[in-house]
C-alpha cells in the first residue's frame, strides 16, 4: 500500500493497462499536454503521439472516431474532459457505441472507455459541474462507473478497460486531490460490485461518487449518538449491486439514497424503487432520497451551495428517519 | 483539383466488356433486390421504412469493385446497393429485411442497420451523417495497426449540413487517414431540395477548404464514378491521405419506398429516368460490341436470383424472441426482471 492521488490513480490505469495491451490508446484533447487536469501527465512521452492521441475540439469525431476504430480491433480511451461536454456527443454514444453490439446482431464489439469527469467542483457553474450518470444508466448497452477513491479509481478504471462493451467512466472532478490507500502491484476492482464502506445496523446510506466522503462523515458523526448507520458506495451504477443493497437494507430496514445529481429522475430514483418494491414490508420508514434540488448549478458559492448536499443535510434526515417522531 | 468528368462517358465506347459486363450484373441485381423489397412491402413483407436506391446504383456499382474484401465500407440509411457491392449475401439482407432469422443482423436491424462485417461493410446507419465520424475511427484504426485497408464513407447530399462532416473530414486531414469520404448527391434531404438548404458551393468546396483534394463526379455514369474511385482509392493506398467524390445523381422514387414524392414535378423525374444509369452502361456495352443477347440475359439472371431470394426470405421463420435480450452488454442481464 501506498499513499496515491484519485487523480494519479486514474493515469497508472491508463499507464498499466497501455503497457499491458498494446491495443489500448487514448483520445482527445490536450492529452501530450498531460490532460486538463493533469490525468495524462508524461504518458505521451511513454508511449508516443499516436498512442496517446492530441485531437481537434471536435467532441462528436472523438467519440465517433472511438466507436469506430474499437469495432476494428482497437481499445481506446476516450477523453471528454468534462461530462457537460460529452453532451456535444451523445449521438455518438448512445446511438452508435451503446447500440452496434444489439443491432448489428452481434457481429461485433465496441470495446471503448469514456471518461466524462463529474461533479461540482470550485464555482465551475452551471457548463462544467453536472452529473448526469442516470442519463447513462438508463441506455441499454452502456455499463456506467463512478469511482470514488483513489484505489477504486485504479481498479476500476483497469477493469474498464478490459471490459469488451462501452464504458462511461464518471471520475469525480473534486476528487482529484483526494490522497488513500492504494496496493502496489496489480489491482483489479470488477464491475458491478458494490463496497460496505462503513457497516451499521440502523439504516442503510446507499451513495456513489463523491457523496461517499460527505455520508461517513455523517456516519461517523451519527455513531457518537448512538445511530449506526451502514454506507454503501455502489462504485458501478450499471448494472448496480442490488444483491448488496437489498442484503444491507434488509438488515437495517431503512434506506437513505444520497446522490450529489438533481434528484428528480435521478437514479436514486431507481434504487429507492427497487427496494421499495422488493422489502416494502420489511422497510421500518419510508425511503428516502437525498440530492440536489431542480436547479442549474451556479457560480457564486453561496448560489453553487443550494445545490450541495452537506453532511448536516444527510445526518439531519437521518435522524428523522431513524430518530422515533413524538406526536405533536 | 476539382475535376470534371464528361456527361456521356457512359456512352463513349472502348470500355473494357470484361470489367464492366459484371458491373452491369451488380446494377441489376441492385435494382432488382430494391423493386423486390418495394413489392414485398406492398405485401406486408417488409415491416419498416425502406429508403431505395433505385436511379443511384452507379455510385455503389463503381466504388466497391475497386475494394478487396477486408477494405472497409460504412453507408447510409439508404444503403441495401452499397451492401451488395461489397459483397454481402442477398439471402441474409433480405431475411434482415422481412425480421427473419438469418438476416444479417438476426433481424434486430432491418433495413437501415444492416452489417457484414465479414465481408467489410461496418453498418448502414439510421442517423445522417453518424457513419462519418465512425469511418474516420476504422481508418483511424487501420493507421495504427499499420494495415494496408482502406475505408469507404458514403453519405447522402444531406450529411454535408451536420456537424460530423466537418469534424471528420477534418480529423481525417489532421491525421492523414485512409478515408474515401462520398457525398451520394440524389438532390433531395429527405423531401427538401439540399441545395435550398445548403451555402455555398457545396460538398467539394467544403471538402477542398479542410484539405482534400474532391472530384465532381457523374453519379449516374458507372464508368465516370469508377474512374474516380480507382483512383481515390489508388491514392489512398499510397497514403496520400483522405479524398472527396461528389457524386451527382438522382432518387426516382421517394425518400421511402411510400413517399410519393409530390413535391417535385414528373418531368424532372422523367429526365432523370432518361439518364437511367443502367441503360447508360447498356448502351456502352452494345457500343463496345455486347449482343443484346447477352444483355437481356445479365438482366434476367439477376432477377431470377433475386425473385427466389425474396421467395425464400419470405419463407423463413421468425427469430427467436429471447434475441431481443442477447447481445444487449455482457454485464447485467437484461433479461432480469424484464416483466
């Protein structure tokens, strides 16, 4: 073990597994530069101008040009920078990347990684801080991740890579600077598989991405009172873990789902269907979603604040949940 | 570097009977396999749109006999010729377009998603201008595994005004790529006049102001479109980097095989029936010495083949249903829960 960057974490994937298969490349914009924000850093002098490819602002080609050369025998990485841009995109990948596998019948894959950095991050505003992971959960064809810790952010991303169908690798931009624990040698995290970060016996927090840091906290802070609170960091959202989550919530009874997206049509949503239709009758409260309110995210930090959810918001509606309500 | 090519070469003489006597089976089969699907959609056989070629067949007739098989191809919505060209089996196309099992794509396509990836044709494609950026990858591809393949993009006239026309024509000078880009010009963007909707002079002009040198070309004369692409594709091979052909040609019938295409006057599509690219190659090869024997019986044979294809697709069984949850990602079954 040793102490890495998320952001230092991503780029020894992206290292490891260009070293490993020479068929992995990568695509986009700024990259012999080390990337906008430093992911690709010196993998340019490594392995070269073509491996490592600086391409035109020219989102729709990058991700085009990507479909295309992973239906024939490559395995690229595509950079968009930021998940706002990715949206300059979308016909590329929800069309043709998440679709050529089915429609085509099989003929082919398309093997390929998108990594759309996620996520408020310093008065960014309402073009460069969205999260929108559910748009991409609900395409068939798409397996959508969303690490949130630098080991995860190695493992995963290794994982992606490997995976023979489209990715969409949501990194958190907030996260980049977060130092952890990552294992020397090789590191594998499968898809699809969820991680207890914390266990409890009270309610079950079911979060991804950066709203993993903000629900410990919470639980840590909720344990002193008495409350234990168990925290499930789903790291892939498609397919998401259902088995752990309906284990956990099973046990607690109680399910919050904490996600920093707008909530409505979140996928929250999905989770808190899910379970309410598989343990309505073991549930001990309603469940509840916690995220962010139906607004564009804005510049001004006070402004940017309304569409954060604070560890106070996530232990206060905790309590209400866990906490018996005394009968006014 | 635009070059202009005669209006009748068609019809000029000395043209090689050996070359073009199969070309002229490949038009054939082309027309007859799209009047087929259009009487089999009359009969309820063909379940979804169908966007016919029929007028066009000598832009996929004179480009793809100049592709060796593992050469790759990308087309469009309207692209059951340009699949044929490259080799794909009439059987399986028209199976994938009556749904049946067997069809190229297992019947998960139809008509506009038809692929052969065995014999190099990556996908017809449901969106305009969606194959350009996705055949500027392959050949993307093609540079990096330092294969020696070419790719061919053709699109419609109406791709010209998307987006990914210019990203991919320029990614594919920035990087040097073997890319044949073909604007298949039939005039019309769905039921619009493109060139009401278009500024400019259009997609040599737009191809020459990113760097590739264009050929206006006679689509409706095989010989003059073959010409071309030999040597495109020449050049391609020897890494010249990405060219233009704009093909001028016309749709006869509607955008689908139902759009009676009222909004343009009889007259015109008269004309343009007079320039019918398979009598032009007829009357070429009578000129270069071809009985009228021979001619009617390349014409024959092509709808016979076709006529029991079209018998035997129709004959076929159903897919499977389960096909609906395979082939949808390996992570995840969709099939889970699905009701």
């Amino acid at each position: 073990m040793s102490m890495t960057s998320y952001l230092e974490a991503g780029r020894r994937a992206v290292m490891e597994e260009m070293q490993r298969d020479e068929r992995v490349w990568a695509l986009g914009e700024d990259l012999g530069r080390g990337g906008v924000f430093g992911q690709y850093k010196g993998l340019q002098e490594m392995f070269g101008d073509e491996r490592i490819a600086d391409t035109p602002i020219s989102e729709a080609c990058i991700m085009g040009a990507a479909v295309g050369a992973a239906m024939t025998g490559t395995r690229p990485v595509v950079e968009m920078r930021f998940s706002d841009f990715a949206l300059c995109a979308v016909d590329e990948l929800v069309n043709q990347a998440a679709k050529a596998r089915f429609m085509f019948g099989g003929q082919m894959r398309v093997p390929m990684v998108v990594r759309e950095p996620i996520g408020m991050w310093r008065s960014s505003a309402a073009q460069h801080s969205q999260s929108l992971e559910a748009w991409y959960a609900h395409i068939p064809g798409l397996v959508v991740v969303a690490p949130a810790t630098p080991a995860d952010n190695l493992g995963l991303l290794k994982t992606a890579i490997r995976n023979e169908d489209p990715v969409v690798y949501m990194e958190h931009k907030n996260l980049w600077a977060l130092e952890g624990e990552v294992p020397e040698g090789e590191h594998l995290v499968p898809l699809g598989k969820a991680e207890v970060a914390r266990e409890g016996v009270d309610l079950t927090i079911v979060t991804w991405s950066a709203m993993r840091h903000p629900c410990l906290k919470a639980a840590e802070d909720l344990s002193a009172e008495g409350i234990g609170v168990e925290v499930i960091d789903l790291r892939t959202l498609w397919p998401w873990d259902r088995e752990a989550v309906l284990a956990s919530v099973g046990k607690t009874g109680r399910l919050l789902v904490v996600q920093e997206a707008v909530s409505v049509a979140g996928f929250g949503a999905e989770i808190a269907a899910s379970v309410a239709e598989a343990l309505h009758y073991r549930l001990r409260a309603p469940v509840r979603r916690l995220g962010a309110p139906r607004i564009p995210v804005a510049y001004a930090p006070p402004l940017e604040d309304q569409a954060r959810v604070t560890d106070k918001a996530i232990t206060d509606a905790v309590r209400g949940m866990v906490v018996p309500q005394t009968v006014a | 570097m635009t070059q202009h090519t005669a209006e009748h070469a068609g019809a000029s003489g000395n043209l090689e009977t050996g070359r073009f006597l199969p070309i002229l089976s490949l038009m054939w089969r082309i027309r007859a396999f799209e009047e087929l699907a259009i009487e089999a959609q009359r009969e309820g056989l063909v379940l979804g749109a169908i966007h016919p070629s029929i007028g066009q067949e000598a832009v996929a007739a004179g480009i793809c006999p100049n592709l060796s098989k593992t050469d790759l191809l990308l087309s469009t919505h309207r692209g059951h010729g340009h699949t044929l060209a490259k080799g794909a089996d009439p059987l399986a196309m028209m199976r994938e377009l009556f749904g049946r099992e067997g069809g190229t794509c297992g019947g998960k396509g139809g008509s506009m998603h038809i692929a052969d990836f065995g014999v190099g044709m990556l996908g017809a494609n449901g969106v305009v201008g969606a194959n350009i950026p996705i055949a500027t990858g392959a050949a993307h591809a093609l540079k990096l595994r330092r294969a020696g393949e070419v790719v061919v993009c053709i699109f419609g006239d109406g791709a010209i005004n998307r987006g990914p026309f210019l990203e991919g024509l320029n990614w594919a000078r920035v990087f040097d790529l073997p890319v044949l880009f073909v604007c298949e010009d039939n005039g019309f963007s769905a039921t619009t006049r493109t060139r009401s909707m278009t500024g400019g002079a259009g997609a040599t002009a737009r191809a020459e102001s990113l760097g590739l040198p264009a050929a206006e070309v006679d689509g409706n004369d095989v010989l003059a479109v073959d010409a071309a692409a030999r040597t495109a594709i020449a050049a391609l091979r020897a890494g010249e980097g990405p060219r233009l052909m704009h093909c001028h040609t016309y749709r006869i019938t509607g955008h689908t095989a139902v759009d009676p295409a009222s909004y343009r006057p009889e007259a015109e599509v008269d004309q343009w029936r007079r320039r019918c690219p398979i009598a032009r190659l007829e009357a070429g090869l009578r000129l270069a010495g071809v009985s009228d024997e021979e001619l009617s019986r390349t014409r024959q044979e092509a709808w016979d083949e076709m006529r029991a294809i079209s018998a035997e697709a129709s004959a076929t069984s159903w897919p499977d249903a389960r096909g609906a949850f395979a082939d949808v990602q390996d992570m995840g079954n969709p099939a889970e829960r699905a009701f």
